[in-house]
C-alpha cells in the first residue's frame, strides 16, 4: 500500500509556482514583501501609511488577500496605487498559484515595490512561499506577548517582526522584551521595528528598513 502525502504534494507544487513568481520578481527587479498577521493587527492601517510616505519615491502596487470583500483594496486605491483584491473564498492563505494569475495585472517594468498583504491568519500563510523577497509579519500588543510560542513556524520564516500598536502600551499586559526574546529564540536573525501605524511613532525606522530592501533589489536587477 502506498501513502499520499496531500500536504507535501500541495507545497511541492506551490513551491514551483513560487520559484515561477521569484524569476519574475528577480528579472525585473522588483522587490516583493508579504505581510502577514492575525486579523485586526494592523496591517491595513500600516500598508496605507507605508504608501502614503514612499509613493513619491518608489513605483507601488498592492495585491489584497481576503476571504471575501475588496475593502482593503479599496482604502489602498484610495492613496493613487495599484491595488488588485484576492477573495480566497474559504483559504486561509494566499497561495503561489494565486499570485501567479493575478501577475498580468500589473506592468512589473514599472514597479520598484510590491506589497502582498495575506489573508488574516497566523498558521496557513506562514507555510506558503509567493515568490516573495521577504516576509514580514506585524504583532500588536493588544493580541498578547505569548504569540511567539503558540505560533513558532510564523515567527520562524518571517525576516522582519514590526511590533504595532505601541501607543497602547500603558493600557494593556504586554511584555515587550519578552515578545522579542521569544520571537528571537526561533528566528535569530528577526529584525525587530516597534511602530504606532495610528500615532506615526517608529514609521521612520520601517520605512528606511524597507528602502535598504528595495534598493538591494533594484541594485541587482537583471532587466
């Protein structure tokens, strides 16, 4: 009797697709984030303010990953960037193939940055590559400092921990040197940005950390 093995098989092919989407990314050198959290960290909320302060530098487009609705985009199209909605439908996670599909929406020529934002979700999209450069995931204090431990694969792939919501801090039971110690011991290299996306605290160390990437990038593209 032979066993099948539907989760390897499933990744095995997102990962082709993801390889695809990296050659793309590459070629035109494009530098790719996925953003990630659980629903209600802010990743919304950041996304419009990381458009609004590098729009005039940087060539921006956003693609949206949701179950259902294109609010998100539509708050990003609201700044004057490409924004392309993804409904998943009942997906957890946006997936390489998706990614794939929705490429021809956009003139990657003419782009420096693209932002996916995944679907609301600590599990799922932390398993699944895009194509991307880097993934990034944003942590309130309001969700708790145990998230580390009680999501490590999250906080494990991720290149970039951006610690949201510090205006609340007096107001809530949040260990922030804890967080980061946890976050830490699974991922030694996390890089670690505390910002307020409401108060605009910390929005400059974000910015200039997503400025070294880009220009990374765009000093080794191929096109």
């Amino acid at each position: 009797m032979h066993e099948i093995n539907v989760g390897a098989d499933l990744l095995a092919s997102n990962d082709a697709a993801a390889l695809h989407n990296r050659e793309h990314f590459v070629d035109h050198g494009v530098y790719v984030l996925n953003l990630m959290s659980s629903p209600g960290a802010g990743k919304t909320t950041l996304l419009e303010k990381t458009v609004q302060a590098l729009r005039e530098r940087y060539r921006i487009a956003v693609i949206e990953g949701d179950v259902q609705t294109s609010e998100d985009a539509d708050r990003i199209a609201k700044h004057g960037v490409k924004a392309v909605q993804i409904n998943t439908g009942s997906a957890c996670h946006l997936d390489a193939r998706m990614i794939d599909k929705n490429l021809h929406h956009f003139d990657l020529d003419q782009l420096d940055m693209l932002i996916i934002e995944n679907v609301g979700n600590l599990v799922c999209p932390a398993e699944f590559d895009l194509g991307e450069h880097d993934k990034v995931m944003v942590l309130s204090v309001t969700e708790g400092h145990d998230k580390p431990k009680k999501y490590p694969v999250m906080f494990h792939v991720v290149r970039a921990m951006v610690l949201n919501k510090i205006d609340l801090l007096p107001h809530v039971d949040f260990d922030v040197d804890l967080a980061i110690r946890s976050a830490r011991a699974l991922n030694l290299d996390l890089d670690v940005i505390k910002v307020s996306a409401r108060s605009g605290e910390g929005l400059e160390d974000w910015y200039r950390w997503l400025e070294e990437r880009i220009e990374r990038v765009k000093a080794t593209a191929t096109k």
